[in-house]
C-alpha cells in the first residue's frame, strides 16, 4: 500500500533545512528526557520533522531485487516497481502495481539507502515536477508551520503526561516498598515452614529407617527359616534317592540269582518264577503304594508345617501392630494431655489477664470517681458564693419591690 500525502518527502531550500535541523534536535532532546531507554533492537524507526515520513533502518542488508517482466504502458497509469519490505522480522517482497497518474506529480519509487549505521529505508512519494519549485516552497513552508504547532501541542502533552508518571512512580515506590515488607514476611513464614518441614522430614526418616531396620531383620529371619526348609528337602529328597538305589540293588542281585537257578532246574524255575514273579509284582505294588502313602504323609506334614508357620507369622504381625497402635494411641493421649495442659494454663493465663484488667478497670473508675466528685465539691463551693450573692440581690429587689408597691 503506498503511503499517504501526509507521510511523503520533499526537499527542502537550506534556510527551512536549518530550521528543521533545529526543531529536529529540540525533539529529539524533549522525547529522550522524557521517554525511558529503550533496549537495543535490530530495527531503528527515525521520526522526521517538517520532513514528513517514516525511515527504517535495518542492520541486516535487503535482498537483490527480483527480476519482473514490465508489463505493457497503460494510459493515466504510472507503474510502481515492486520492492522489499520490513515487517519487523524479515524482508518481504512486495509485487508491483498500476498506480493513478497525477498530473504534475512524478513517483518516486521505494529504495533502500546504505548509511553508516544499516540500511535506511525509504518509502515510495509522489514528488512535484522540478520547474514547480515557488509552489513547492510555499507548501513546504505552511506544512513546516503546521507542524511547529503540532510539535508544541505534543510538547504540552508529553509535560503533562511528565508529571503523571512522576506521581505514577511515587505510587509505584510506595507499592514497592510495601511489597518488600510484604515480601519479607513472607520469607520470615517461608523459613519458618522449612525449618517445620525440615524437622518432620528428619522425624519421618529416622521413622523409616527403623521401620526398614525391622524389615531387613524379618526378611533375613524369613530368609534363613526358607534356607533351612530347603536343606531340610534337599536331605529328605538324598535319603529317598538312596532308599531307592538300594531297592534296585536288592531287585538287580534277586534276578541274577534267580538267572542261575533257571539253569539248574528248568521246570521248577518256570513254576517258581511265574509265583515270584506274582510276589515281586505284588511287593512292588505294596513298595509303591507304601511310597506313595509315604509322600502323601510328607507332604501333609509340609503342609501342616507351613500353615503353622503362617499363622505363626500372621499372629506376630498382629502383635506388632497392635503394639504399635498401643504405642501411637499412648501417644495421641500424650499428645491430647499436653495440648488440654497447655489450653489449661492459656485459659488460667487469660483468666488472670482479665482478672487483672478488671481490678485496673474498677481502680481507674474509682479515681475517676474520685476525681468527679472532688472537682464536683470545687465547683460547687466555687458556685457557693455567687448562690448566696444572687439570694441576697433577689431579696433585696423583693424588699425594693414592696417598699415601692407601698
């Protein structure tokens, strides 16, 4: 969008240079003891008197411009080549435009100028034609006019808005003094809390600690019972190994002497094998089943063994919990003691302060009494004299009286 009538360059002949020069360095000195320091930022904004426009200036260089085919003359239409501008962050490139011929106008185009601090940027005007320059002057010397006015009515606003902020920052001081107290206080109740926070951590962490001390010794004794029952297995498991070698040595030496008995008798061995072999299946069948009788009675016994333990374990966990509810209920009554104690003596304290307070109260009334009544007894034997100086002039007119009504 170009930019309006009111914001556009012109030059100007050297006596209105100077004048501008002038009002230029009287603003800028109104406007820096005024307005706080700004930071340093990568875009300067340069506000120009009787110069009427807006500068920006930029560290960072703008970029080539882009190659545009022109497009074709149009009659009462100037063309307005396209530039880059900046929007505060970055360099945008904005595309050319037909603009509206003005007669006796020329358009000066937007163009970026190196200076020794940046890049300036200058915006696009419509500038009058050379041979114009008596008019020109004159309109240049009633806009420098106007604007003489405009900058001594902003020079009576920004007094004005001056000694605002000077009260403003009364009030911001007295502010920041009480929020430092306030501030302070705080810190005080902070430390405090974390002075509170820090001994009930510590009480908590001995408390635990002892708590993890009594688990570390149950979970060793848990420990060594486990170990113990496995040793225990372990042996019972050996003892059966061996039980059961011993029966296969038994059967492996019963056949090899029944193998040499085949060769002796023949016939008597068939009759005898077919009842041995009824005996050793029938004693096998009785080992097994004894076997099996044997584990089931084991494994009952482990079994009644570890529920026992169970129990045993259960019932001593309720023991410790309920000494440890014994001793947080003897604390709490402890606790609920020392604060009925302590609310006891805060209530004979305040009974005595009150006790006190009244005794003060009546002594006060009687010397308030007392002073009354003496001021009472001046005032009245100061009112004595003039009661008996009005009585002796009340009689005395009486006697006048009848003396002249007789």
């Amino acid at each position: 969008m170009p930019p309006s009538p009111a914001m556009r360059a012109h030059p100007l002949p050297p006596p209105l240079r100077r004048l501008r020069l002038g009002a230029l360095t009287l603003f800028a000195a109104t406007v820096f003891a005024i307005a706080p320091e700004p930071s340093r930022a990568g875009v300067n904004v340069d506000i120009q008197i009787g110069f009427p426009g807006v500068f920006i200036e930029v560290f960072d260089p703008p970029p080539p411009p882009r190659v545009v085919v022109l497009p074709a003359p149009r009659r009462g239409y100037v063309w307005r080549p396209g530039f880059w501008e900046w929007d505060g962050y970055r360099h945008v490139w904005i595309d050319g435009v037909w603009l509206r011929e003005r007669p006796g106008y020329i358009w000066v185009p937007e163009r970026w100028v190196y200076i020794d601090r940046g890049w300036r940027f200058a915006p696009g005007r419509w500038d009058h034609h050379p041979h114009d320059w008596r008019g020109e002057q004159r309109r240049e010397y009633d806009r420098w006019r106007h604007e003489r006015e405009r900058w001594n009515h902003e020079r009576v606003r920004w007094e004005r808005e001056r000694e605002d902020r000077e009260r403003d920052r009364d009030r911001w001081e007295r502010e920041h003094r009480e929020r430092q107290r306030e501030w302070q206080a705080q810190r005080e109740r902070a430390e405090r809390e974390r002075d509170r926070d820090r001994e009930r951590a510590e009480r908590d962490r001995d408390h635990r600690e002892r708590e993890r001390e009594q688990h570390a010794r149950e979970q060793d004794q848990r420990r060594r019972e486990a170990q113990q029952r496995e040793h225990e297995e372990q042996r019972r498991v050996a003892q059966e190994r061996e039980r059961g070698e011993d029966q296969r040595r038994q059967q492996e030496a019963q056949r090899e002497s029944q193998r040499r008995d085949q060769d002796r008798q023949r016939q008597e061995a068939e009759r005898r094998d077919r009842e041995q072999a009824g005996e050793q299946r029938a004693r096998e069948q009785q080992a097994r089943e004894q076997q099996v009788r044997e584990q089931e009675m084991r494994r009952v016994a482990y079994e009644r063994e570890r529920q026992q333990n169970e129990r045993q374990e259960g019932e001593r966990r309720q023991r410790e919990q309920q000494q440890q509810q014994q001793q947080q209920e003897q604390q709490r009554r402890e606790q609920d003691r020392q604060r009925q104690e302590a609310e006891r003596r805060e209530r004979d304290r305040q009974q005595q302060q009150l006790a006190e307070r009244r005794d003060m109260d009546r002594q006060h009334n009687e010397r308030r009494q007392q002073d009354w009544d003496r001021r009472e007894r001046q005032q009245e034997a100061q009112r004595q004299p003039d009661r008996q100086e009005a009585r002796r002039d009340h009689q005395r007119e009486q006697r006048e009286h009848h003396e002249r009504g007789r």
